[in-house]
C-alpha cells in the first residue's frame, strides 16, 4: 500500500487530503504538534513539532521504519505572529520561520532520497496568497509563504530530474466549509498535482 505523509496534520485542509489520499488507497501517517481528538482512525497519528528540527526528523524516521517510505509528502504546516513589519520580535520571527520553511525543508531532506531511488512521487507543499499579495499586519507569515513558494520552486528544479514531481498550491482565500475554499475542494488539488502526467506537471497552482 503506498504511503502519503502529512506534516502539520489538522482539521482542515491536512484531514481533507489525508482522506482523499486514502480513498484512493493509501496510507496515511500524519504528523501533528499535538495529539487531537479530530484524529481520522483511518490515520496513523505521530507526534512532533513541525518547528523543531531533531524530532521532526526522529518522526518521519520512525514512520519510514514503521510503515516504509513515503510515496507522497505534504508540508501543510504554519504559524504567523500577529504584526507589522516594523514591531516583530526576533525571536518569534525565527520561531515562526522555522515551522513555515525550515520544517519543509527537513521533511524534504528526509523524504527524497527513497523517492530519488524509486523514480517517482510527490511532494506537495501547502502555500497561501501572502505569498503574492501580503499583509503588513500579518508580515512573519507574509514572509513565510513568500519563502515557501520560492522553496517550491527550488525544491522542484532539484527534483523533477529524478522524476519526482514538487508542487505547491498557493490557497487565495480563507479556508472555510460551504465555500469554495472548502477543505475537500481544495483536498481535489492536491490530488489533481499528484495525478498529472509527468509531460503536463506544474510547479504551482494558484487556487483561487
């Protein structure tokens, strides 16, 4: 059974792919800061902080060991201090840049080897419209999606000639049920990437 890893498993947009992911067969590990009752049963549930480089990588090891290696990953993790550019904290800055980025480039550095070995898969990595259009009052993740967007990109120029297909799904919206932006919708463009033929691949879809 292939496995899809999720990192930044939650209620939203993560739950909503993690059961599109499994009505077409696949495993699911998700990885969450916290241990929540919205866990799927269908869903093999590990604990660790998206922002926090030594467990994050001890995670994704353990589910390598446990039920072998990914065939997909999905960063879908964030954080934001509220702000304007010119009143953020240092150390929030660094600590919210860390989950945004740093943490998809772990999960990354630990996922592509096997799928640099097998020829194939996916990573898809969960951005947002600040990426395009941000906002002073929320600039630490204004930033963080920028970056993620630009880490996409790098990620997909490093990969794709080894046949692995990286992608990111810019959200312009807020994520809400009974609207376009509902969770499963949204889930349809994660799986619609996953599914493209490798002649056809996009480095990013603009969901809007």
């Amino acid at each position: 059974m292939p496995l899809c890893t999720i990192v930044g498993m939650g209620p939203g947009v993560s739950l909503a792919v993690a059961r599109r992911f499994g009505r077409e067969g696949y495993a699911i590990a998700g990885v969450s800061r916290d241990q929540r009752p919205w866990a799927d049963p269908a869903i093999r549930t590990y604990q660790a902080d998206a922002g926090d480089e030594q467990p994050l990588r001890q995670c994704l090891r353990s589910i390598r060991a446990e039920m072998g290696d990914s065939e997909v990953l999905v960063y879908n993790a964030s954080a934001g201090t509220p702000g304007v550019p010119t009143s953020l904290d240092r150390a929030a800055l660094v600590r919210d840049f860390d989950v945004n980025v740093v943490g998809a480039v772990v999960a990354a550095q630990e996922c592509a080897p096997a799928l640099v070995r097998a020829g194939r898969g996916t990573i898809l990595i969960s951005g947002g419209g600040l990426a395009l259009d941000p906002m002073a009052e929320i600039a630490s993740l204004s930033l963080g999606k920028a970056a993620i967007r630009s880490l996409a990109f790098s990620l997909a120029k490093e990969l794709e000639p080894a046949g692995i297909h990286v992608a990111t799904v810019t959200i312009c919206g807020f994520v809400q049920e009974g609207t376009r932006f509902a969770p499963g919708l949204i889930a349809e463009e994660y799986w619609r990437l996953h599914t493209q033929p490798q002649a056809e691949w996009q480095r990013e879809s603009i969901y809007k």
